[in-house]
C-alpha cells in the first residue's frame, strides 16, 4: 500500500496527465500533410518525449521554488514536495533525470530541437525565479512556452508551419493563461497572497484580457483557414467547417471558469469537461478528414 503511495507521489510529481499540452507538438505534423509519414511522425513522437521529459523537470524545480509557500495554500499543499511526500534531494534528482531523458530524445533528432528544448528550459528557469512574479508577464511565458513547442516539432520533421498557426497558438495560451488567472483570485481570495502576482490583477482587467485573447484566437485561425495560399496549399476550403467547433470549445471553456467557479489547470478542466474533449476529439477528427481523406 506504501509502495502504491509512493509511485502514486511520484506520478503526481512529474504532471504526467499534464503532458497533454505538448499534444501542440504534433500540430506542425497535421499541417503539413504528414501525419500518415512513419518517419515523420516517428521523430514528432520523440519532440514529443522530449517536451514532455523537460517540462516535467520544470514543473519539479518550480515546486522546489514553491514548496513553503504552497504549504499555506488551500490546494497546492497536496503537492507532493509541500506535503514532503517526496524529499527535496529525491526531487531534484528525478529533475536532473528528466531533463538528461530529454536532452538525450532532442540530440537524436537535431541540433535545432535541442537549442528548443534548451531555451524553454531557461525560460522557464526565469520565469520561476522572476517573471511569475511579474503581471502579464507571467502569462505571457506561459504562452511563449506552447509556441515553442510548435516550432519543436516544425524543426523535428524540417517543416515549414504558417505563422497565422503561431499565432493562433500564441493567443490561444494567453486566453487559457488569463483564465487560470482568474480562476486562482475567485476561488481562492482568502489565499491570494500565495501568489504574489495576483494582486496586480482584477477580475475586471482579466474578463477584458480574456475578452481580448478569445477574440484574437477566433480571428487568426479563422484567416489562417480563409487565405488564399490556405486554400491552394491543401486544396480544399472546407476546413472553414472546422471554425465552428474552435468557437463551440472556447465558448464551453469560458463557460465553464465563468459559472462553474472550478479551481484547475487548463489540462485538468479539458480531461474533465467531457463535452470540451468530445468537441477537440471532433475538430482534429475533422481535420484529418479533409486534410488526409479530402471529404
């Protein structure tokens, strides 16, 4: 039972169920009509680990630089370093672990992944050190880190991806940011001094900012699909019936921080909320199916 506990601890230490986000990895992959391409998708695959190995060792050192002030707060004490499941020597070295298992998937790929890995790591280094502390910029991190991601995987395959999908990206993880953001001051109020830079935000400058961020994720994928070079590259315009179902998701999603009043991680609201992982199970399904089967 012991034993359960403990790989249990360090399962939860690692955010395995986090490593959905570097799903983002495979984007590049889609675009560029090569997803059914074994090489292809086999060196995505490792991009993939490699993310997934390297932000597991961010989300370790953020921990360690978090622990005494996340054993103050309501739920982040049941992490497993707060809650000194996990000894702070034990922690760092399955960090090191982590970031070597990385470092060892991008350098089997090439110089280009590795220089990618190598700078979200030290983004990410600034970031808990400094920028989490600072308004905008702490989210505006965040987002940078899913764009990386991106170009990880347009350099694993040597692929050239639409900047409109960058940005895409971009105002997309600053929407889910601004959301989490929020999140964290109304559920939280009477612990919001555990996360300094929360007092230099307000429900109202959030609701604006995430008003702002929805909208320019809206656009940018919607001219992304519309554009003339869109069109001649896939030869196709019927991936304009995908808008729907970005609009339906990110309108379910904003539902869901304004009237379900849920803490969560993005990860953990979209493996939660059935209906948010029905309708992203349906838009890459349809994707693929114009892409790939030109319906």
């Amino acid at each position: 039972m012991i034993r359960y506990r403990a790989i249990g601890s360090y399962i939860e230490l690692v955010r395995v169920k986090h490593w959905i986000k570097n799903l983002f990895v495979f984007a590049p992959l889609v675009f560029s009509l090569n997803l059914f391409s074994v090489e292809h998708f086999t060196k995505c695959l490792i991009a993939f680990f490699s993310f997934c190995c390297v932000s597991s060792a961010v989300y370790i050192i953020n921990d360690l630089f978090d622990r005494e002030r996340d054993r103050q707060h309501p739920h982040k004490k049941k992490r497993p370093i707060a809650r000194r499941d996990i000894s702070t020597a034990a922690a760092i070295t399955i960090s090191l672990f982590m970031l070597l298992l990385s470092i060892i998937f991008s350098v089997s790929l090439n110089l280009l992944v590795l220089l990618v890995i190598i700078g979200y790591l030290s983004m990410n280094l600034i970031y808990s050190a400094v920028l989490k502390h600072k308004v905008l910029f702490d989210v505006m991190m965040i987002a940078t880190g899913f764009v990386l991601r991106i170009i990880a995987g347009t350099y694993a395959i040597d692929v050239h991806l639409s900047n409109w999908i960058v940005l895409t990206t971009f105002f997309i993880s600053l929407f889910l940011g601004f959301c989490k953001r929020r999140q964290e001051i109304v559920c939280n109020k009477q612990h919001s001094d555990q996360i300094p830079v929360l007092g230099y935000y307000s429900v109202k400058l959030l609701d604006f900012l995430i008003l702002v961020s929805l909208t320019l994720t809206i656009m940018t994928y919607s001219l992304y699909i519309i554009r003339v070079s869109t069109l001649d590259r896939f030869g196709t315009n019927k991936l304009i019936f995908t808008i729907p179902l970005v609009v339906y998701g990110l309108f379910r999603y904003l539902y869901v921080i304004f009237t379900k009043q849920e803490n969560g991680d993005p990860a953990e609201i979209v493996l939660r909320e059935k209906s948010i992982l029905i309708d992203i199970l349906l838009w890459i399904a349809l994707v693929i199916a114009v892409l790939y089967l030109r319906l």
